[in-house]
C-alpha cells in the first residue's frame, strides 16, 4: 500500500465514496442486464434465468455492504483511534466486525454469477458442472469459517470490541492465516473462470468480432484477481498498523472487498448487453442512412433533368441499399446478443440427438460446444 495512504486522515469518508461509486456502476450495468432479457430478448434464448437471478442476489449484497461501510465510517472507522472517545471506538470496533463478517461474502458469491453465466453460454457437460460448482462450494466454505471467526475469536463475544469485557481472545494470527487462504483462494477462482472459458468460446460458430468480444468480456474478470494479490500484498502491513490502531485501516479492506465484488458482476453481466448493444447501432446506422438519403435528395433537386437521369442509371436504387445496409448490421457487426444461449429443454433434445432451431452441438475435448447451423 502507498505512503501516502496513510496520511488520509479519515479514510473512512473515502470508503464511502468509492464503495458507492463502485455500486452504481454494477448496479447500472446490472439493471441494463435485465432490461436485456425482459425485453431485448432474442426468440427462445431470452428471458430470466438463474445467472440473473444469482447477480441480483449478489448486487442486494453489495448493497447491504455499502450501507454497512456508511454507518461504520459514522461511528469512527477509517479514523485514528486517539481522535475517538473511549465509547465511539467501542462502537467503531463492534461495527468493524459487523461488516468484515458480511463483507467477504460481497466478492465470494459473485463466483456463483460466474459460474452460471458460464453455463448459460457453453452449456457445458455434467463433469464440468460437478468441478465448477465444487470449486465455488468449496470458495464459500472458506468465507463462511472466516465469517463465523470474526465472532468466535473471543469468548465472550462482546470482548472482541470491547477489551475492558472479562474475556479471552484467540491470537490474531489465526484471523491473519484465514484471511490469507481465502484470499489466495479467491484469486485463483477468479483468474481461472477468467481464463478457463476463452478457448471454448472462441470455438462457438459465431462472428469473429462477437467470439472476442465475449472473450474480452469475461477475460477482464481477471482484474478481481489482480485485487485479490493487492490485498495479500498489503496483509501483513495491514494487520501491523491493526494492533495499534484498529479502527484505522479497515475501510480500505472495504474498498477492494468491494472493488472485487463489482468487477465480477459487471464482467459476468457484459456479454448479456448485446441486444442493447444491436438496438443503439441499428438505431445509429439508420439515422445515418436517412441523413445520407436527404442530403441526396437535396443535391438532386439542383442536377439538370438529362444529367441527372443519365447519372441516376449507375446508382443503386433503395432496394439495394437497403439490402446491402442489412447485411452490413447482420453479417460482420452482428453483436454479444449472437452467443447461442442453451435453455434446459434444448439440453435435453442435444442429449438426445435433435436439432433445437438453428443450433446444434458438437463436442470439443469434451465440451459441449453450441453452433450456428
């Protein structure tokens, strides 16, 4: 962590603005998800499934978080404790608690949204399925045994924001060695659902600007991993300043808790924004299309009737343009929206050999693969 940092004397404010910040972003790019699958859906493939109902979720748990983060940053946290009364950072320390146990589960069950919007692209066998909700299962287990520490660590448990409590506490290292797990943990989960499903998606039988698109997409997932080693990286000075000062640093533990979380909803949303992605180029290829036939209607009307008509001839007429402005939009600018979504009836004909519309499946390395027939 940068010097400079530290000289922030309430980092509890910045907490507050960045973790807002963080929220209306996801939140934005959540509820264009939605509206994308209510009502930009594309013929069977459309609608809400459980990858949205998982986000959705995990966005109320976000929410809660940043509602969390305020009301610390009002009682103290993110400011040096020998600025707080005696009851303020008896207070400060409880909600420090309250939120760290709540915290970790705002970047763990994104791992879930993850996984289901992975599913809902690749449509994926029942080995992959089993290895990929083990490897989430398991994330959870260890945010879960974190979450319950951060109560247990002291008996009795008012002792562990209030040391003038008769009491014993654990020593902190074991909260230090969970923290360094699940992090750990949480890194590795979240680079290889980043990179995991590029290979595959890059096989799909689509354009090649939407297969990178998409690659891009859930590629930059890969981020929430680079915060995850900041965080490791930072422990060990984090945990030294916390037994001097612990109302202090915990905020910004807040922030890239949080900041982890957002990138893998907004990740896992991305790919599902290519109706609205179609709907604003349609709308700006036609404006331009109409602009262009005006001013030609214009320049027209000052051409002499013979040179005109002589020019005319050479022209295409409005038919072909616009059968050539058609396959413009639906050959090499098709969008996201063009990924072969499977439901669950059409896994069940795939299994059983039928052809569901205009999608098959092959196997690739024993991948279903979804292709365009």
């Amino acid at each position: 962590m940068a010097t400079s940092s530290w000289q922030v004397d309430d980092l509890g404010s910045v907490a507050d603005q960045a973790c807002w910040a963080l929220f209306a972003v996801t939140a934005v790019i959540v509820i264009l998800r939605v509206i994308c699958r209510l009502f930009l859906k594309r013929g069977p493939h459309g609608g809400i499934g459980l990858d949205d109902y998982i986000t959705i979720f995990c966005v109320l748990v976000l929410l809660v978080t940043c509602v969390l983060v305020n009301i610390g940053s009002s009682h103290g946290l993110g400011r040096h404790m020998k600025t707080l009364e005696p009851e303020q950072i008896v207070q400060a320390n409880r909600w420090n608690v309250i939120i760290s146990s709540v915290l970790i589960w705002s970047f763990s069950l994104p791992k879930f949204a993850m996984v289901a919007i992975l599913k809902r692209i690749l449509s994926y066998g029942l080995k992959t399925t089993i290895v990929f909700w083990f490897l989430a299962l398991s994330s959870q287990a260890c945010i879960l045994a974190t979450s319950v520490w951060w109560w247990k660590q002291c008996t009795p448990i008012e002792r562990g924001w209030d040391r003038t409590i008769e009491g014993t506490c654990a020593p902190v290292s074991v909260l230090a060695n969970l923290g360094y797990f699940t992090s750990a943990y949480s890194a590795f989960l979240d680079i290889f659902f980043a990179m995991y499903p590029i290979p595959f998606v890059m096989r799909l039988n689509m354009p090649l600007k939407s297969r990178i698109a998409v690659s891009v997409a859930l590629g930059l997932s890969a981020l929430a991993c680079i915060v995850s080693i900041y965080k490791l990286a930072i422990f060990g000075e984090i945990f030294e300043i916390l037994a001097v000062d612990p109302t202090y640093p915990v905020p910004y533990l807040d922030i890239l808790g949080v900041a982890e979380g957002s990138i893998l909803l907004i990740c896992a949303s991305l790919p599902t924004l290519g109706p609205l992605v179609r709907l604003v180029r349609d709308q700006f290829t036609t404006h331009r299309s109409s602009r262009q036939q005006s001013n030609k209607s214009e320049g027209s009307s000052r051409v002499i009737g013979g040179q005109w008509s002589g020019y005319k001839g050479q022209k295409l007429d409005d038919g072909e343009h616009t059968s050539i402005n058609d396959r413009s939009i639906n050959g090499m600018l098709s969008s996201v929206d063009d990924i072969p979504l499977v439901s669950k009836s059409e896994d069940r004909d795939v299994e059983s050999g039928n052809v569901v519309g205009n999608t098959k499946s092959e196997h690739v390395q024993g991948l279903p693969k979804a292709t365009r027939m």
